[in-house]
C-alpha cells in the first residue's frame, strides 16, 4: 500500500464526513508518507513540461452552462478585459489508469500502483463503484487563477485536490481551493501541504482556485473520478479547469 498507514485505519471516519457534509466534501491531511510527498513536490517544482492554460468567460449559452471557457493564447489573455478572464494556470497532459490496466506512460509523477491504491481509496471513501481516476499536475504561479465553475461532467463522480508545496501561507499567498452548492456561500480550504480535498461533483456546483499572491508557484496533483469510460474520460491531453 502505497498511502500514508494512519489514513487507511481512518477510512470508515472519512466515508461518514463526506457522507454527512452539506458539499459532501472531506479534507484528508498527510495523504501520503512523508517523504514521498515531499519527493513529488521537488519533481513538480523541477517539471519544465507545464504548457499556459488560459481561458475567457464563454460567450455560448451552452458552454457557460458548462464552464467550459473559451481556450485563449496566454497573449489573448492578457489583452482581454479583466471581467472575462475565466482562468490562467500552468497545466501537464493528464495521465488515466483503470483496473486491469498494465502500462502507464513514464512520464506521469504518479506510478500505476500508487493510482490503483488512490482509486480503491476513493472508491472506500465514497462507496461509489468508481472505474476509472485521472490525474493532471497543476502550477499556480503568481497571478494564476481558476474562476468559479462545475466539474459535474463527462461522467465524473469525484474531484480530487492534493497540494504539494510546503510552507505554504494562502493567508498571505493565495491559492485557496473555493467550493460551494447552489447560491450558498463558498467555502474557502487552505492548500496546506499534503492534504487531499475530495468532493462529489454533483453536489459541489461550483469551485475555484483564488489568485496566487506569492513569487513562488503553489503545485497540485488534480483527481477526478470516473462511475463510467467514455470517449472523452479516457482522452489525455493538456487541459483548462474542467476539461475531462
């Protein structure tokens, strides 16, 4: 087993509070051994493969009722109004793994065996029959953002948030994780080091990334959680907010 020993004696506590939560969230600190995580997080600050992600705000019915936004250059970005800017991050391709899976690209941060022990632990948390998870690194650097949007698509279940950057002071720097149902008011989750936020994209119906502050880039590993395998699930690329 590849996950931090203590969260696996605390999976039936986590399944509750995700089960009990109004967003049906649970936040899951020192997700993985120690060491490993801090292994991660200098191949994230040393990864030079993070490819601009910038978006505008929609202009399509359908695609704001989606968020998808509308995939800009980074020098489209900067020249539109602030009002439309929808979102500007450093993103990798993504990496998918599914049971019964034997090859997994060597590039991806994670290995296969570390996703099959995330999957079965999202799968015990949830108790949802969950086939599939993906993964995409992220890079927040200062003056990156995600605006509010829904991940509630292309047959996701979860969404899945592991920050790794240690020391990190969103009081001072930004990056908090924002998520909210309906017109309630959001709730603001620090990006403390090693610590996993998970939600159900069906309830949660909107989430954000507040503007990063600081010279330093925060980094992430994102999840989602797939009940099915469609065409668009298993499609890996590089990727905006909530592309699947």
């Amino acid at each position: 087993m590849t996950l931090a020993t203590e969260q696996l004696s605390q999976l039936p506590q986590y399944a509750r509070e995700l089960r009990d939560s109004p967003l049906r969230h649970v936040t899951i600190p020192e997700l993985l051994p120690h060491s490993r995580a801090l292994q991660l997080s200098a191949e994230l600050s040393d990864r030079a493969a993070f490819d601009d992600a910038c978006g505008l705000v929609p202009t399509d019915p359908r695609a704001l009722a989606e968020t998808k936004g509308r995939h800009v250059t980074l020098r489209e970005f900067r020249a539109a109004p602030a009002e439309e800017r929808y979102y500007w991050m450093g993103s990798t391709r993504s990496w998918s793994y599914r049971p019964g899976q034997r090859r997994l690209d060597g590039s991806c941060p994670l290995t296969m065996a570390e996703l099959a022990d995330l999957l079965d632990f999202f799968r015990a948390v949830s108790g949802s029959p969950l086939t599939m998870i993906r993964v995409m690194g992220r890079q927040y650097a200062e003056g990156n953002f995600i605006g509010p949007h829904s991940e509630d698509r292309l047959g996701r279940v979860l969404s899945g948030h592991l920050f790794l950057t240690p020391g990190w002071s969103a009081a001072e720097s930004g990056g908090h994780l924002e998520i909210q149902a309906g017109t309630g008011r959001p709730l603001r989750i620090h990006p403390d080091f090693n610590t996993l936020t998970v939600f159900d994209v069906r309830t949660v119906t909107r989430k954000s990334i507040t503007r990063v502050r600081a010279p330093t880039p925060l980094h992430e590993l994102q999840f989602w959680c797939y009940a099915q395998s469609t065409s668009w699930a298993t499609a890996e690329g590089t990727a905006g907010p909530c592309s699947g």
